[in-house]
C-alpha cells in the first residue's frame, strides 16, 4: 500500500516536471488529439495489475481504447518523442491510433513494419525502449502489466519500434548540429535550447532526418545512418542512400555504379535519383 502510494507520487512528481519543463508543448504535435482522458481504461482487469497470473494468457490484451488513452497521454506529454513523430507520421497518412492504425496510410510511414502505427507499439517504444522514459504517467499500465514474469502475450510479443533512436540521442546530436551551425530546421528547435530547456520543442525525428539528409556523414549522423539501415522504409529516410549503395554491392550488377554516385551528389541530384532509388530498394525488398 505505501509502496503504490510512493509510486503513484513519485509519476505524478514527475509528469508535473516534465509538464513544467516542456511549457510549450501544447502548440504543436498531437495538437488534434484530446488531452489525457482516462476514461479507455476504466474497469481494467486484474491482469493489468497481477500479470503473473495463469489466466492473464491469450486471449488477454489491453483493451485498445486504454491503449489510445495512453499514446495520447505519452504524446501529450511529450512530443517531441520519436515514438510520437511516429504517431504523427502515422496520423498524417490516416492510420491513426483511434481508427485505422492498420490501415493503407501505415506504408507511407514505413512499408516493412505492418504494426508501425499500432498505439501499443508506441507505448512500448516510449516505456520500453527510450532511455529515461519510462515513469510518465502513460507508461504507469504498461509498467504493472509488462513486469518480468507477466504472462501477457502484448508484453512479450509487441516489440517496440526498435529501429528508432532513443529521443534523448536525437535531441543530443540535432543540438549538436544546430548549435555548430545554422541549418533549415534548427529554428524549429533552438529557441528551447536557448531557455535553458532540456529537450527542443518540435519534431526532433524529422528535423534529425532533414539535417542528416543534406549531410548524411556528418559525424553526429551515426544514429540516423544505423536506423535507417535497420528499416530503409522509415518515412524519415526517404533521402537515405546508404542501403542502395551497400545492397548494390552486393545486388543486381545494374545498381552498383548508379547508387554510388547517387551518394556522392546527395542533396544536389536527390529529388531526381529518389524515384529510382525507391524503386530499386522495393525491387531488392521483394526478391
Ligand atoms: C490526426 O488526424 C485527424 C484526422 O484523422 C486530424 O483531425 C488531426 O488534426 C490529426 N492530428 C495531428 C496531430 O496530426
Ligand atoms: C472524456 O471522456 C468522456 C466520456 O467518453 C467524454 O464525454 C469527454 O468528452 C472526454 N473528455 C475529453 C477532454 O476528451
Ligand atoms: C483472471 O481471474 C481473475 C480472478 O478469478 C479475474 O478477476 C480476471 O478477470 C481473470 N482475467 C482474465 C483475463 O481472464
Ligand atoms: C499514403 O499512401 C497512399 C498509397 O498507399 C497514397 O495514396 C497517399 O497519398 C499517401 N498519403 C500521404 C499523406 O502521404
Ligand atoms: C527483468 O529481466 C531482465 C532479464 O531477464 C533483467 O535484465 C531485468 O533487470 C529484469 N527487470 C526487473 C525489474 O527485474
Ligand atoms: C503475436 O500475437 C499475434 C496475435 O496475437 C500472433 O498472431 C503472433 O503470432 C504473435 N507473434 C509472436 C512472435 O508471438
Ligand atoms: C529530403 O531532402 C529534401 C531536400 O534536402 C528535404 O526537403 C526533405 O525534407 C528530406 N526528406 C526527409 C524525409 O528528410
Ligand atoms: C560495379 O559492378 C561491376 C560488376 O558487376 C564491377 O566490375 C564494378 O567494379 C562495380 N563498381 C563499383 C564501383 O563497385
């Protein structure tokens, strides 16, 4: 009893910083979505609570309502997390958390990963994967239901988007960027930076993906460079060009030559080289 007492002050503690950190948070990202309602978690299970136990198997879940309230709450929070520019991407192409996430709009965010819009993949993103992340308030069903030992199948079964980089490597390296030198994207950011705030107050993922396009070798790249070798099909590495020239290496002969100079005139001859570069990696994709 005190234990959940002391839990449930420490999370409520800890929203109400990051809530006062991040000051500016209600002016973009999941502005379209209504603020943390609790009420697509009302009644839960045990199993929510007491994962251990025998009956918490198939054909239990998280019902996908709290699983809405939830991502809406983590995003809320903080949206400049890369698990949330996904949800926006997601949103955007109109699979969204609340209607369609597994609708036809989830290949424009990422055509390998059918579950990439999936609320409760976000969830685990943020509460499982990203560093720091995991005592928002959104991740408190997540953190009872998914302890070791919980015999709930999402738990062990949904992964998270492992592809992504954690938000904090990305608020690091754009700062690191932006404050070396100016860049387009980096205004959308510095000003946070320049409050003394900790995190920057717009779309870390897309503004990485922007800055790391033109120069993709830049040494604070590393982190773009690897996810976009882990899933080329991300929306945000549709200038990638690093799979088309190692697959080529490795590929059909006709490649080679072409995704080796695509490399070299990056941020020139990109738009142009884009459609047959995509082409190419859906080519090398299905065979
Ligand atoms: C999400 O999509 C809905 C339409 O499906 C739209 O009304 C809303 O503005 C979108 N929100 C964001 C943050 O893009
Ligand atoms: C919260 O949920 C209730 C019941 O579904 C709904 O009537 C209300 O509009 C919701 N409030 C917000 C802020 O979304
Ligand atoms: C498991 O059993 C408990 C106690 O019998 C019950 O309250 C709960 O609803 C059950 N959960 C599932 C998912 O069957
Ligand atoms: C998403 O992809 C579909 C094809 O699956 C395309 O028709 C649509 O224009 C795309 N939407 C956006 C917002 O990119
Ligand atoms: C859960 O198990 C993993 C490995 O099995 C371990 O690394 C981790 O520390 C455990 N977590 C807790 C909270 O016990
Ligand atoms: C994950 O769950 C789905 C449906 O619940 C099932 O079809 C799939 O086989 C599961 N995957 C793994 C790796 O357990
Ligand atoms: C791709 O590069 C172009 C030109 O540099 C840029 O406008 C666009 O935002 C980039 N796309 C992504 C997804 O980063
Ligand atoms: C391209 O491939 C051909 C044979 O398939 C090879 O002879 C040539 O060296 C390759 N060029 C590069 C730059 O890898």
């Amino acid at each position: 009893m005190m234990q959940q007492l002391t839990r449930a002050l420490l999370i409520a503690l800890l929203s109400a910083a990051v809530l006062a950190q991040h000051d500016g948070m209600m002016h973009g990202g999941m502005a379209g979505m209504s603020m943390g309602n609790d009420t697509g978690c009302a009644n839960l299970d045990i199993c929510v609570t007491e994962p251990s136990r025998a009956n918490c198997t198939l054909p239990f879940k998280l019902p996908h309502a709290c699983s809405v309230s939830d991502a809406t709450r983590l995003c809320n929070a903080m949206h400049f997390m890369t698990a949330c520019s996904v949800a926006k991407a997601c949103n955007t192409s109109g699979a969204d958390w609340a209607k369609n996430a597994l609708g036809p709009g989830r290949v424009n965010v990422s055509r390998s990963n059918a579950d990439i819009c999936r609320p409760f993949q976000h969830i685990v993103t943020v509460c499982r994967l990203d560093d720091g992340m995991s005592k928002m308030a959104g991740c408190a069903h997540y953190n009872t239901m998914c302890v070791n030992g919980s015999k709930v199948d999402m738990c062990s079964n949904v992964t998270g988007i492992t592809a992504l980089p954690t938000t904090k490597e990305v608020n690091t390296q754009v700062r690191s960027i932006c404050e070396a030198k100016g860049a387009p994207g980096c205004e959308e950011c510095m000003a946070s930076w320049r409050a003394g705030k900790t995190w920057g107050d717009c779309d870390l993922l897309s503004v990485y993906s922007r800055l790391c396009s033109s120069s993709p070798d830049m040494k604070q790249c590393g982190a773009w460079n690897t996810m976009c070798q882990a899933d080329p099909t991300l929306w945000v590495c549709r200038n990638y060009t690093g799979a088309a020239a190692a697959t080529a290496t490795s590929g059909p002969s006709a490649g080679n030559g072409t995704a080796v100079s695509a490399r070299s005139a990056a941020g020139t001859a990109l738009p142009a080289m884009f459609g047959f570069l995509m082409t190419l990696i859906a080519f090398v994709a299905f065979v």
